[in-house]
C-alpha cells in the first residue's frame, strides 16, 4: 500500500528535518540526503532500523516510535522530494571513480555500480537505492560497513565491498556525489 505524503511531512517537520532536511537534502555529511530517494528502499531501511538488522544508535531510536503506516507515509513524502545537485569536492577522485561507477574492476571483480544503480544514479525500481548527489562521506562510510558486516549486512553489497581497496571506495564515493 502506498504511503500518505501529507502525514509523512508532519513526522518531518517535528523529529526528521533537524537532520535530514524539511525537504530531504541534507547538509551535515553523516546524515543522508533522502529526497528522490526510492520508497521501497526508503521504507525497508527503517523497518531495519527499527529491528535492530542494520545497527544505528540514532536512527534505532527514531525508529522505535513509527508505526508501519508512519514509514509509508515518510517514505512516500520522501521519494517525492526533488535531489539538490552537487558538485564532487574533490575532483582528482574522477577517473578513478568514474571508471569504478561505469566499468568496475574486471581483475578484482568488481562490477559496474550503474548496473544496478542506474547510468545517472537514480537507482533501480523496488531495492535498488538512488545514490546521486549523496554525501560522499556517507557512502564511504557504508561501503565501509557492508565491507565489515556488523552494523549493516547485505550480501550483494558486502561482495563488492569487499572486493573494494580505500582507495576505490574514496573515489567512487566522490564521483557518486556529483552524479
Ligand atoms: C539514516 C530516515 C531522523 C540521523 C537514515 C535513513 C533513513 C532515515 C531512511 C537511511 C538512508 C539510506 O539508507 O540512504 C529518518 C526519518 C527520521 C530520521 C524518517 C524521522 C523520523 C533522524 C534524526 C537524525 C538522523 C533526527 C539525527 C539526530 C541519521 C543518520 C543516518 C540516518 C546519522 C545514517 C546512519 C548510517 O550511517 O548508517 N535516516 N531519519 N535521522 N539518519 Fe535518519
Ligand atoms: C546499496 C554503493 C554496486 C545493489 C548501496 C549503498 C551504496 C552502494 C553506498 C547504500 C545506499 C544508501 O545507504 O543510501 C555501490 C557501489 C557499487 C555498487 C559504489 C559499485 C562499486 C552494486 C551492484 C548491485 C548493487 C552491482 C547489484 C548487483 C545494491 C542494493 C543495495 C545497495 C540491493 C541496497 C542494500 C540494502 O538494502 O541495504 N550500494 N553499489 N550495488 N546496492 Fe550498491
């Protein structure tokens, strides 16, 4: 069922926005821009939270109050939300990223992001997330923890990670932030 985007802002504006935005781009590096954001993925990213599957002390007691409808509703008010652009900080990162996001690493193994995250990173219908404009900060830091495996556990994505060096992840982190 689909979620009511009117009652999701009204969560928003009381609890979510000191950090994410009113409208879902963020500014602090740790917390994720959500505008735009696919609503599968939004809404299945809070039920974990709330069960404890992907650990996050702050986000585990934001969503201890929020009742199923609630994440709809959020979820729905969201993805509906316009991404701000933004340009990559740190534009030596480029090719490095780019070849990364757009061809991977055949002698590691590592595939193109964009296969399952789209060509401009607007991600894929149902699971797959939208990772343009996201802080680079942010996605080094989950690659990071898919690569470790305690705080967030996905198999697809803890594959890749772990194929990953540093020095890739930084890059591509980069590059995604100005997709
Ligand atoms: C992550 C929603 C309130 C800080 C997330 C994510 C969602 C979300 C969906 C995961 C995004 C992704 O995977 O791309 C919400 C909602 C809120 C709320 C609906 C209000 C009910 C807050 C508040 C703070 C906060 C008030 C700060 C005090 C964070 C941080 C992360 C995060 C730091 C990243 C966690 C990590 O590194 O894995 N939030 N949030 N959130 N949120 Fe919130
Ligand atoms: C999630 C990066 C390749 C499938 C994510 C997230 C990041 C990321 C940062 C978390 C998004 C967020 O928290 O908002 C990358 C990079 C890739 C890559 C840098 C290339 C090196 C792929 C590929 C697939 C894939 C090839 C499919 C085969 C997924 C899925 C999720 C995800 C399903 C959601 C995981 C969950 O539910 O927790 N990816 N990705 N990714 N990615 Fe990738």
């Amino acid at each position: 069922a689909k979620g009511d985007p009117a009652k999701g802002k009204q969560i928003v504006d009381t609890v979510c926005a000191a950090c994410h935005g009113a409208d879902g781009n963020s500014v602090a590096a740790a917390n994720p821009s959500l505008a735009g954001q696919n609503p599968q993925y939004l809404y299945s990213q809070l039920k974990a939270f709330k069960s404890g599957e992907r650990k996050n002390p702050t986000m585990f007691g934001m969503s201890a109050g929020l009742s199923d409808d609630d994440m709809r509703n959020l979820a729905a008010y969201f993805s509906q939300q316009k991404p701000k652009e933004r340009e990559a900080a740190d534009k030596q990162q480029m090719p490095l990223g780019a070849k990364i996001y757009r061809v991977g690493n055949a002698s590691t193994h590592v595939p193109a992001c964009m296969s399952c995250h789209g060509p401009a990173g607007k991600g894929l219908p149902d699971q797959f997330p939208r990772l343009g404009s996201q802080h680079a900060g942010y996605v080094a830091k989950q690659l990071a923890d898919f690569k470790a495996g305690t705080d967030r556990k996905n198999t697809i994505m803890a594959d890749i990670a772990s194929r990953m060096t540093d020095a890739e992840m930084k890059a591509v982190s980069e590059y995604i932030s100005g997709l």
